[in-house]
C-alpha cells in the first residue's frame, strides 16, 4: 500500500516563511504529479501549486514546489506569509506502482498539515 503523509506546518508570523514536505511510503511507487492544496477555514479546498515527477522545481508566484531525492519528499515552500495562508495544507500524489509487471494506477492524499500565519 502506498501512504502520503504531509508534515512542517505550524504558526508562523505574516511576513515570514515556511516549508512543508510530503512523503509517500511503499515500495514501487512512481510519482507522476504531486500537488498541494489547501483548505482555509470555512472554505473550499483550492490548488496552490504542483510539479510533475519529472520536475525539480517549479514557482507559482509565492510557492515553490521542489523535489528532495534524498528523503524522497516533495516540499512546498511558500514564501511572504499573509494570513490569509492559513489553512491546513494537503498533498495529493498520483502514479502508478509496478505490480509483478502490471502498472497499477495510484492517487493518495495525505491527512493534512494545519498552518496559521499570524498578523
């Protein structure tokens, strides 16, 4: 079984910085696209950045989403905090595991992390 589990949030000040990280656990499993989202409270989840498994960086606006080969992570570093940041941050993978020989699809969301950015 393929699991995601997202980590790094907290409360950080407006202004400041801040990296959460994703990790997926189960062996085979190859990363097509991972994306972050984000739900603020009282609200609908939305996209806020995402880089196929190919990638090693990529930028929207304040977000940067970068590949860590080492701990095989994908982080989400968003940069300029506004409170309107907070929120709890979910990571979405898909891609496909290799199954004896048959590839078999995958897409795990992560329970998500909580993040408040204060004023």
């Amino acid at each position: 079984q393929v699991q995601v589990a997202e980590s790094g949030g907290g409360l950080v000040q407006a202004g400041g910085s801040l990296r959460l990280s994703c990790t997926a656990s189960g062996s085979s499993f190859s990363v097509d696209h991972t994306d972050w989202y984000r739900q603020p409270p009282g609200k609908q989840r939305e996209w806020v950045a995402g880089m196929p498994g190919s990638g090693v960086t990529s930028v929207t606006g304040r977000f940067t989403v970068s590949r860590d080969k080492a701990k095989n992570a994908v982080n989400l570093e968003i940069d300029s905090l506004k409170p309107e940041d907070t929120g709890v941050y979910y990571c979405n993978m898909r891609g496909w595991r290799n199954i004896r020989g048959s590839l078999i699809p995958v897409d795990r969301w992560g329970q998500g992390t909580q993040v408040t950015v204060s004023s």
